[in-house]
C-alpha cells in the first residue's frame, strides 16, 4: 500500500482552484485507507467546493487510478469540461491523471512511500531492505511531525 498524507487544509486548497472548473480525481484503494481519499471523501469535497463557488464539473474515482488503463476509464466517463483536475491520490495516480486527462493537475497530497495496516487498523510508514524491515513508525505521527494531515478535507 502506498501511504499518503494531504499537505494543506480545505481553505487554502479553495484559493488555489477559485476560479478554476475543476474536476475531484480520487483513489479508492490507498488514498481511501490512508483516510484522506476515496469516492465518499471525494464526493464531499467536490460537493463543498461547488457550495463555495468552484465550478465543479464532477468526481471520479476507482481502485488503484496508478494502473493507467483505470486512469484512462476514469477520464473517459467524464461529461463535461474542465481545465484542472484536483488529485487527491499518491504521485502515480497523479501522474496518470495528467497523461489521461491531458489537463493540468493539482496534487494537495505527499506520498511518503510504502507501508501496511496494521492489526489495530493503523497505518504504518515502512520500508523493507532484503527481506528485512529497516523502518517503521506509526504515519498519522509522520503526517503530523511534518504539519501534514491524514484526514478528508471536508
């Protein structure tokens, strides 16, 4: 699983789409269970966004958009247009946003790397070398020792 903390709060991230029609872009799989993404998390922004005054022309989301063929099905079903697609998924995801949409993407998110859930449910920040774990720390604690948050915008 890719581990992944947002790196603004809602009202910044307004005034950097205000007067822009935008497009929520959203993962299902790790931005959802890093708790800052999903299609719910991607809906109720999209939903707040539009309340404030962005022209919001949609949400997509799906599992794993890093697999550029999901990428590309997620443009597709797109009605309407837009000129910026505010991506809340890890780099790839990102990445593929951009090469599927050919639009310019905003990504308010830090991806930190790889880790897992762990038996409590908490996400975990880790790093296996040979076979052998070298780092592993609790992400909600990265995220916040860092002024970052792992949490939906809205």
């Amino acid at each position: 699983m890719t581990v992944m903390a947002r790196d603004r709060d809602y009202e910044t991230l307004l005034e950097d789409v205000r007067g822009r029609k935008v497009l929520v872009w959203t993962c299902n799989t790790c931005a959802r269970l890093c708790n800052i993404g999903g299609q719910d998390a991607g809906q109720r922004l999209a939903d707040r966004l539009s309340l404030d005054g962005v022209e919001v022309a949609g949400c997509v989301s799906s599992s794993a958009p890093c697999f550029m063929s999901k990428a590309d099905r997620m443009a597709a079903s797109v009605e309407g247009d837009y000129d910026l697609v505010v991506s809340v998924n890890c780099d790839m995801g990102a990445r593929n946003a951009a090469e599927a949409t050919g639009r310019e993407v905003l990504n308010p998110v830090v991806t930190f790397g790889t880790g897992y859930i762990d038996r409590d449910g908490r996400n975990r920040l880790a790093t296996i070398v040979c076979g052998r774990t070298v780092y592993d720390e609790d992400a909600e604690e990265v995220a916040e020792r860092n002024g970052l948050w792992m949490s939906p915008f809205v």
